[in-house]
C-alpha cells in the first residue's frame, strides 16, 4: 500500500516536471511563430482571398496563418498549464498528508523529473 503510494506520488512529480518543460518549448516555439512585426495591421489585417467580403464578422480563418499559429499554440499552453495546475494540487495535497515517505517520494519525483 505505502509502496504503491510512494511510487504514484514520484510518477505525478516526474509528469508534473515533464509538463513544465513541455509548456517551456511550446512558449519557445509560440514566441517564434509571432510575426516579425507586431504592428496592429500585421496581426488583424486578413490575408488575400482568406476571407469571403460579404462575411460581416471576421473569423480565425481571415487572420494571417502566423496569427492562427500563434493562436494554437496558446490553445496548447492552456492546456498544459491546466495540467500543471491540476498535478501540482494533487501532489501538494498528498505532501499535506504529512506522511514523511509521501513528502520523499514527491521530493524524488521532483528532482528525478527535472534532471531528465
């Protein structure tokens, strides 16, 4: 049982680590996928033939593709972040067991998680 426990708390410290670097290259790459200028006009200006003129309301679609790029990579950084979010409660939750092989484990998982 405390094993078993032990070793689940190290795996959500390992995957925890691995989804903060994993948010980490997604902004790297976000960041990349922004246009060279950051003007207003490069961001909200649609690109020729992407958009329909009698389509009263812009869609995702009428943005230049480094606007809808940039755009799912910030759909897939909330998404990590969530995770994240939702990792680092559960493993905060299980150290406040004051259970001091609990608190070992997620120290392990921690560490192991971030030096690979």
């Amino acid at each position: 049982g405390m094993v078993l426990s032990v070793l689940v708390i190290l795996l959500l410290s390992v995957l925890y680590e691995a989804v903060k670097m994993g948010k980490a290259v997604l902004l790297r790459r976000a960041l990349l996928a922004l246009p060279r200028s950051l003007s207003q006009e490069a961001l909200t200006e649609p690109q020729q033939g992407d958009s329909d003129p009698a389509q009263g309301s812009p869609s995702l679609m009428a943005f230049p593709i480094s606007f809808r790029r940039w755009f799912w990579f910030h759909v897939a950084q909330t998404l990590f972040h969530v995770v994240q979010v939702v990792l680092g409660y559960m493993v905060m939750l299980a150290v406040m067991s004051y259970n001091g092989w609990i608190f070992l484990g997620a120290i392990a998982g921690s560490t192991l998680g971030y030096f690979m």
